[in-house]
C-alpha cells in the first residue's frame, strides 16, 4: 500500500506584494492528523503563508497542494473542507452565541436542523451550553475566543488553520483553548497554527517551522530544535542598570555562547550550577539569578540574533 500523500506540500512557496517579499521560497510538507505550527515574530511572513494555505491569497511563485489540489484551480473544493480561526475575532455581536454557528454554518449549505444538532455539540465542547442563548457583546475575550473556535468548526473541516489563536488571552484562558485544541488533535483533526508564543508552539505543535523574514531557517520538533540549537539549560544574570556588559572570561569552557539582551545576560550552559559557582567566585554580583531550561524562545534567538518577541 503506497504511502499517504501530506495533507499540504508546498515547494518555492513564494508570496509578493509588490516589491515585497512576504515569503521567501519555502517548502515544507503538513501531514494528515499532525500539528504543525509557523513560529517567528510579526512580520516573519506566518500570516501571508496562512493565507495561501487557506486559498483566499493567491500563490506569487512555487507550488501549493492542499487535499491533493492546487487552490488557484480548486479554492472554493478546498475552503469546503477547511475550518479557519482568524487572529482578530469576526463575530456577530448582534447575534446570539448559538446563531453566530447557524448562521456561519448556512454558508456551507447545512440545513438548519443539521445546524441546530451540531451547534449544540460544538457549543458543549467549547463549554459555551450555558451561554447558547446570550449575546456575544458582553462575553469575554477567552469566551469569544472558543466561540471562533467553534464556529470553525462547523463544516467539520480535515484541516483546521488557526492565526495566533490565542493572542490577548490571559493564561487561565490560553490553557482553555490549548486543551480544546489538544482534544481536536486527539480526534484526529489536522492542525495548522501560527504563533510567536513558544509556549504554545511546545504545547501544541508535533512539527514546526521557524520563520524570519520570509524564509524558514529550521524545522523539526520541539524537542529536535532545542537539542540542535541550544543547550540543556539556561543560566540568567541580571545586573544593576548599566553593568551588562561585565566580564565573562571566568565561566570560559562552562558556556556554550553567551547573549547580553538589555535587561539580562544569558548564559547556555549544561551545568548551570557549575557556572554560577563559577560567577561568584569570579566577584561578580548579579542583582537576580534564574536557572531554567532551553525553550524554542532561545532557538530563535540562536538563529535570527533577536528575541522572538519583538
């Protein structure tokens, strides 16, 4: 039996507007049931390649299939069969929460008691039953958020693409919304997500592509990228205001690299322990120390030079 095609194969992806290069040549391959996730901060180029993902921006240059077609021929086939959860929620405030899914839903061509019966559903799995009949205005961010979420949900998409699904929530919330998406997965939905919070891409992502400036400059797990990229941990030093830059050369054969930010020091090391002895030996004093693990945070740093939170 021949092996299943990916879900989504891109090869050159290229996206230009005007003398802009939103993304730059990328090829990367989504197979069915995984999570796969874009991180890199705004302007990295996640969005315009959500976009043509989505079949609603067309492809500059390169080749895009998604379901096994090309959306410049087959966009409204594709669309059918996708869920999309915009960064920026599109509700309808002057509609209940239950009407906001019936009436995105007539879209799809759904019958109304088709409709009904899956709005229930949907509307229990993002815990929203309670609030069927409410209006969306006065929900909160984190409510709103899981409404989107259901209301993607409708046509009961293969694929389900989400830009920063998260962005403004606070944490109790963000878990909410991780752990209905982690329950998506488990049901095998396919998940395709952006975002520059390296929480989430370790939270939700099988697979994972960095991006800056409109190019992939690594891919792989969360685990393999942080293996390859990084160190087993990550000393940080933070000093008074105007001493950042001090002499390191005592930790010299303790540290990988070493990056000064603005407001810390941080120094890769696999024995953070021996490295910090190593600093107050040396007299220095750091104000505050902290001693945590590599996150893909720091990867991107390695790579781009920049933290990956502008």
């Amino acid at each position: 039996m021949p092996p299943e095609e990916p879900l989504i194969v891109a090869r050159g992806l290229t996206k230009r507007f005007g003398s802009f290069t939103a993304v730059d040549g990328i090829d990367f391959d989504i197979e069915r049931g995984e999570s796969f996730g874009f991180l890199g901060p705004n302007g990295a180029g996640k969005s315009s390649t959500m976009r043509m993902i989505a079949a609603v921006s067309p492809v500059t240059a390169g080749t895009l299939r998604i379901l096994g077609r090309d959306p410049a021929v087959d966009g409204p086939a594709i669309r059918a069969r996708l869920g999309v959860i915009p960064q920026e929620d599109s509700l309808d405030t002057e509609l209940t929460v239950e009407e906001n899914l019936i009436v995105y839903g007539r879209y799809f061509d759904l019958a109304r008691p088709v409709l009904r019966e899956r709005a229930a559903a949907l509307l229990e799995f993002v815990q929203l039953t309670e609030r069927a009949r409410d209006q969306v205005e006065p929900l909160s961010g984190g409510m709103k958020r899981r409404l989107t979420i259901a209301r993607g949900l409708v046509n009961d998409p293969e694929l389900l693409l989400l830009d920063e699904p998260t962005t403004g929530l606070d944490p109790q919330a963000r878990h909410l919304v991780w752990d209905r998406l982690y329950r998506l997965k488990q049901q095998g939905t396919t998940l395709v997500l952006t975002t520059h919070y390296m929480d989430e891409a370790e939270q939700l992502c099988d697979r994972l592509v960095v991006m800056d400036s409109g190019r992939i400059v690594a891919q792989g797990t969360p685990t393999e990228l942080i293996r390859e990229h990084s160190t087993r941990e990550v000393l940080e030093l933070r000093f008074p205001p105007g001493e950042q830059d001090v002499d390191l050369g005592a930790i010299d054969g303790l540290a990988s690299r070493i990056e000064r930010l603005p407001d810390r020091v941080l120094v890769y090391t696999d024995d953070s322990d021996a490295a910090l002895a190593r600093v107050g030996m040396s007299g220095l004093q750091p104000a505050a120390t902290l001693t945590r693990r590599s996150t893909l945070e720091d990867v991107f740093l390695r790579l781009t030079g920049r933290q990956l939170v502008d």
